[in-house]
C-alpha cells in the first residue's frame, strides 16, 4: 500500500531552496518531490526565481554601514530642509480674486448701487394698494364665463387661484368694486361667494 506524505510547508521550501534546511529535512523535501510532480515543478520554480533576484539583492545591498550613513543623509535633509510652499501661485491668485469678488458683492456693491426703489414689479402692475375683492367660482364657470365678468364689472385678477380656489380680483376704486360686487352675486351660477377686502 502506498503511503501519501504530506506536502512541505511553503517555510520549509525556503529553508530548503535556501541551504538553510537539515540532512532530514533535506531527505523528506526530495523524496516528496520525486513522488509529487506538482511539487517539484514549484522546487525548480522557487529555485530559478532565487538564481535571478536572490543573488542581485545581496549584492545591491547596502549592509549596516550603508544604512547608518542613509539615516544621517536623511536626519542632516530634514534639519537644513526650508519647507517650501506647499500651495502653487495660481492657487493663491484665484483665492485672492475670490476675496475680492465676494469684497464687491458684500460691501462695495450695496454703497454704489441706488437703494430705496423697488427693483422689480409684477407684470400686471402694483395693484395691491387698491380696492379689491376675493372671489370664489362655481367649478362649472367656465375661462370665457369668468373673463366675460371681469370685463363688464371693470375688474383686473391680482393673484389666485389659491389652494382653496380663491381669486383676489382689483378694482380701479371703491364704487367700481361695490358695483362690481353686485354684479357677482346676480352672475347665475358664475360667482359662488364675495368677500371685500
């Protein structure tokens, strides 16, 4: 009956590619290279790639008094080393031109620019300070209807619908939007309530 051994540790395949192995060890590794060819294929791999980078690292390296003479070459770098500055100048240009934009917007430009005066209006006119009404529809009025209405009482949509569906509707002055508010309790099925503001 043949007896199946165990396959070496990848430790002592090293120690043994290395000559660092025992006679014993030694003895175990080759009989279970001969039996094993998976094995052997990895011995003679391990052993070409030790011929090639094993033997240029000793020779390349730098040994104790190598590695003293580094760590003064370093030690002596970092005393007498100015740090430099770590930002390059474009950096230190667009920050600049930052600061000085957010200078403008913040500060100078409030002090130039006119205050006081609206800067902006809604398109149908500041119609807010008049009298008004707000109004709620029918929801079977329809556009035309409703556009109809507005037309013969005078009136002009401020703003709506809200989301309860109501309008608020301007008037030129007091007597139009009484008028008008009389014309939409009479409208027939177009107006279902009136508020005066």
């Amino acid at each position: 009956m043949a007896t199946h051994q165990p396959r070496p540790s990848d430790e002592d395949l090293l120690d043994y590619i290395a000559g660092r192995s025992s006679p014993e060890q030694t003895q175990e590794i080759e009989a279970a290279a001969k039996a094993d060819d998976e094995l052997a294929a990895d011995i003679a791999l391990m052993q070409a790639a030790r011929g090639v980078l094993g033997e240029t690292t000793q020779e390349n390296a730098p040994g104790a008094l190598g590695w003293a003479r580094l760590e003064r070459q370093i030690d002596a770098e970092g005393k007498t080393a100015t740090v430099a500055s770590t930002r390059p100048v474009w950096q230190i240009a667009a920050a600049s031109a930052v600061a000085a934009i957010a200078l403008w917007q913040f500060v100078a430009a409030p002090l130039v620019m006119p205050g006081g005066e609206a800067r902006y209006e809604t398109a149908t006119g500041n119609t807010a300070d008049g009298p008004a009404l707000t109004v709620a529809f029918t929801a079977s009025a329809t556009e035309s209807e409703i556009r109809a209405l507005l037309i013969e009482t005078g009136g002009q949509i401020i703003s709506g619908p809200s989301a309860l569906g109501l309008w608020r509707i301007g008037f030129a002055d007091d007597a139009a939007r009484d008028a008008a508010t009389e014309r939409f309790s009479q409208s027939g099925g177009i107006v279902e309530s009136t508020q005066a503001d």
